[in-house]
C-alpha cells in the first residue's frame, strides 16, 4: 500500500483513468487465461495447435549452446547480449492533441528478467535518468514460460524504482506470462495492466487513449480483436506483444502499435536479418519501424534473451519514442 500510495502521489494531475479496469470482464479474463495456461494448446490468430509444437527447436538450444562455446563463440555473444542500447525514435501524427506535442514514452519488452545474472542491473542502467511521460511494457517478463515468477518481482520493483513516468506505467502481457504474474504486477508494483482493455491519459481538455491486447501468440481470444477495433477518431496507441494483431489494428483506427516478442532474431544474420522469428502471421514485421495502412509501428529487439543467453548480429534495446504534432499545410 505504501508503494501505491508513493505511485499516485507521483502521478498528480498528468493523469486520469477515465476508464477503470472493468472486474467482470478482468475476471472472466483471468478464469479463460487459466484454462488456456493448463490446457497443453497454444492459441494464435491461425488456430489451436498443441503447446509442444516447437519441441525440437527448444530442444535443439542446448545443443547450440555447446557448439558456441566449443567454437569459442558463446563469450562474444554473451558479451553483446549484455550490451544493451538506448534507442530514440522520433514519430509525428496530424491527429496528436496539441497538449500532447513532444510526449516521450519509454518502450521496454521482452525483459526476461531472470534470464541471467546482473542482467536487471543491465536494464536498470540503460533506462537510469532517462525523462518519460509514459513507460509501456510488452510482455515476456520472466525467462521461463510457466512455473514460479516471484524471483523477477524484487528486480522488476528495482527497474520501477528507476523508472519515474509522469503519467505512470502501462503493461500487457507476453507468452512467457501467466495471469498471475500480471496480476503482481499490477497490485504489488502498480503497473496498469491492460488484458483486452483500453485507458485514457489526459492533459487538461486532450486525451490520447491506450488500448491493451493479451497475448496473442500463445493466448490469443476474439476479445483481442475488440479491443483494437475501436475505429476511435482519437490519438490510439496500441500495446501487443507480438506484430501478429497490426492488420487489425491498423484497421481499428490505431495510430501506432508497440510490440516485441520476435527478439529482433537474437540470431541473425550479418546485416540483421533474423533466422527464426516465431510468428504464425506477419513475418515481414518482425524487426524495426514499419507501417501497415495509416498506421506506424515498432517491432523492438527487446532487452532480454531466451535460449542460450546470446546475440549475434542483434543489440537488445530500450526504445525511447517521442511524439510530435504535425502540422497540416
């Protein structure tokens, strides 16, 4: 409660939620997630397939991992993964309110937290001191993809600590993510979770709105589809974790859609073209600044790792965007 009430008084006047989290519909979200989490099944925009599908990919990563090492390739790899860059983005909108003109928002996804030893202070060096209005976070907080979450809870308080957002922090959730970790996250560290729901930040008379998916690589439902087709005449920003949802959201209106998920390929080839992506639909998106319709969107490298703790032809990254107002004529 402390924590909380060291959150709201930070917050003040920047920010108002015009629309609270709704407890039915988190509810029956939270019931749904749970029985796709123990049904064995990964649920994506293309259909249901059984969880173990990728076996043979996970279980060739060890295998990987030796060779690396055998080939004296693992330290210089190790070496760039912990290498973690700040990168700023500057992004302009014809329908961006006025109030909202230079409006900084710090990016941060797949953290895999636990991945390895010091990478916390890693990522809390590189967002140390940097001045946001908003900090969004797209899923993938732990390394595993089930099993215990509470050792990531100490070092995320830390990276919240370092992190000092006007108008506060927002999250979605990956498919590393079970309901129960969100909902840590947001009673304990006073992240805003969005599980198919959607938020306004205010500024005196103008708003911009934020829309929220759940995971759709693994946990996807309809109720993703929803929430970004708002067709909002609005400034929209939408959080997702992976590009799977950016047809539908460019055609729900959105403005700008912040992903991660695809790790930029970790592994790429020379020029960073990556070799696996793990996307059922919009391979094209998987890296980068790219733009579907109206819409402008960012697939980050994110700043952690999954597998063998390595990077090669890749950077993680902290995105910093700043949007700016475009005047017309």
């Amino acid at each position: 409660m402390e924590r909380m009430s060291r959150i709201t008084a930070a917050l003040g006047d920047h920010t108002r939620r015009l629309i609270p989290a709704n407890t039915a519909h988190r509810a029956l979200w939270a019931r749904r997630r749970k029985a796709m989490e123990a049904s064995g099944h990964r649920y994506s925009p293309v259909g249901v397939r059984p969880a173990g599908s990728g076996a043979a990919f996970e279980s060739a990563l060890p295998l990987f991992e030796v060779l690396l090492k055998a080939c004296g390739l693992y330290a210089i790899g190790h070496r760039t993964a912990r290498n973690i860059r700040v990168r700023r983005i500057e992004l302009a909108y014809a329908n961006l309110p006025e109030r909202f003109d230079g409006y900084t928002i710090l990016h941060l996804t797949d953290l895999h937290i636990d991945k390895f030893e010091g990478l916390d202070d890693v990522i809390v060096s590189a967002v140390n001191g940097i001045n946001i209005d908003l900090c969004v976070m797209t899923g993938d907080f732990r390394a595993a993809d089930d099993g215990p979450f509470e050792q990531i809870m100490a070092p995320m308080g830390r990276l919240m600590d370092a992190i000092k957002p006007q108008d506060g922090t927002y999250a979605v959730l990956g498919n590393h993510d079970d309901h129960q970790l969100g909902l840590a996250l947001e009673r304990r560290l006073g992240v805003r979770l969005l599980a198919n729901e959607c938020d306004v930040i205010q500024r005196g008379d103008a708003q911009i709105r934020i829309v929220g998916a759940d995971d759709v690589n693994r946990f996807y439902t309809a109720d993703a589809d929803r929430v970004l087709s708002g067709d909002c005449e609005e400034f929209t920003l939408a959080l997702v974790h992976s590009p799977e949802m950016a047809t539908e959201a460019a055609d729900g209106g959105c403005d700008l859609y912040l992903c991660g998920h695809t790790h930029g390929g970790q592994v790429c080839l020379p020029g960073g073209r990556p070799l696996v992506t793990h996307l059922s639909v919009n391979h094209h998106l998987a890296s980068g600044l790219w733009q579907v319709g109206d819409m402008q969107g960012y697939t980050s490298p994110g700043a952690g790792v999954s597998g063998p703790p390595v990077r090669f032809f890749s950077h993680g990254e902290v995105t910093v965007f700043q949007l700016k107002r475009k005047h017309r004529g």
